[in-house]
C-alpha cells in the first residue's frame, strides 16, 4: 500500500543521512591523524591522535579521538576529554561498526588506511525491521 512505501522510504531517507554523517565524523577522525592507535587489528573501536590546535610555541597540540560500540545500539564519540556523545540518532540503531588498520607495505603502492563498516538498523512505520549498510576507506597521510 501507498503508506507502507511512504514509511519504507522515509526509513530509507533517515539511514542515508544517519550513515553518511557516521561516515563523515569516521573520515574526519582519521583524515588529518597524527597516529592510529590500533595497528594490525580488526575491532568496533577507533582511536586516533589528532593534532588539535598549536601551543604559544607553535607546537602542536595533540589529543585523543575515539569512535567505539560498545554494545549495539549507540555509536560513541570521544574527543580529548569531552563526550562520550553518541554520533547516530534515536531512531537509528547500529548494529555493527567495524574498523581494520591496515598498515603501509612499504613498496609506496598499499598506504596505511583505515576501513570501516557499518550496519544500521531501524523499524519502518509497518514495524518492519529494516538495515543497510555503509562503509568507507580512509587513507592515512602523516
């Protein structure tokens, strides 16, 4: 029925805008990182450090950014000593967040990058449980 469609697609809509801004806060997290904490590991957790400003020195002042699920349900943000905050809305549950370090070859060809996946969830209006799935490839430039 027409209404049914109208609630599918709404759901729809809400997951793209859910995923591409859970995408966009994961690709700003690492594009710009000074260092990725975990190397070589799979995981539902993401930490970086992140040049934050530059002292009176013209330092650089560095400070931890962590994405994590730690249970499905909320995506969590972590900003220095600010958050959590939870990056997806209530509507939006996420059901899996993945993240794989890969470290460079050293043959300039395969760069140090981060993958990510994702999996949300949510009920349409008919109560029908619906999910998609969203990822990106971030490459890291020191």
């Amino acid at each position: 029925n027409i209404s049914e469609g109208e609630g599918r697609q709404a759901t729809r809509n809400m997951f793209e805008q859910a995923g591409n801004f859970l995408i966009a806060k994961i690709n700003w997290a690492v594009s710009g990182a000074q260092s990725v904490n975990e190397t070589g590991s799979y995981g539902s957790k993401l930490s970086v450090n992140k040049v934050k400003s530059l002292n009176s020195a013209g330092q650089p002042v560095v400070t931890a950014v962590t994405i994590s699920l730690p249970e499905p349900g909320d995506v969590l943000i972590e900003n220095g000593t600010s958050g959590p905050y939870a990056l997806n809305n209530a509507n939006v549950s996420v059901a899996r967040l993945g993240f794989y370090h890969v470290l460079a070859s050293g043959n300039g060809i395969d760069p140090e990058r981060v993958e990510a996946s994702t999996t949300l969830t949510a009920y349409a209006p008919s109560g029908a449980l619906m999910s998609e799935d969203f990822s990106t490839v971030v490459y890291v430039r020191h």
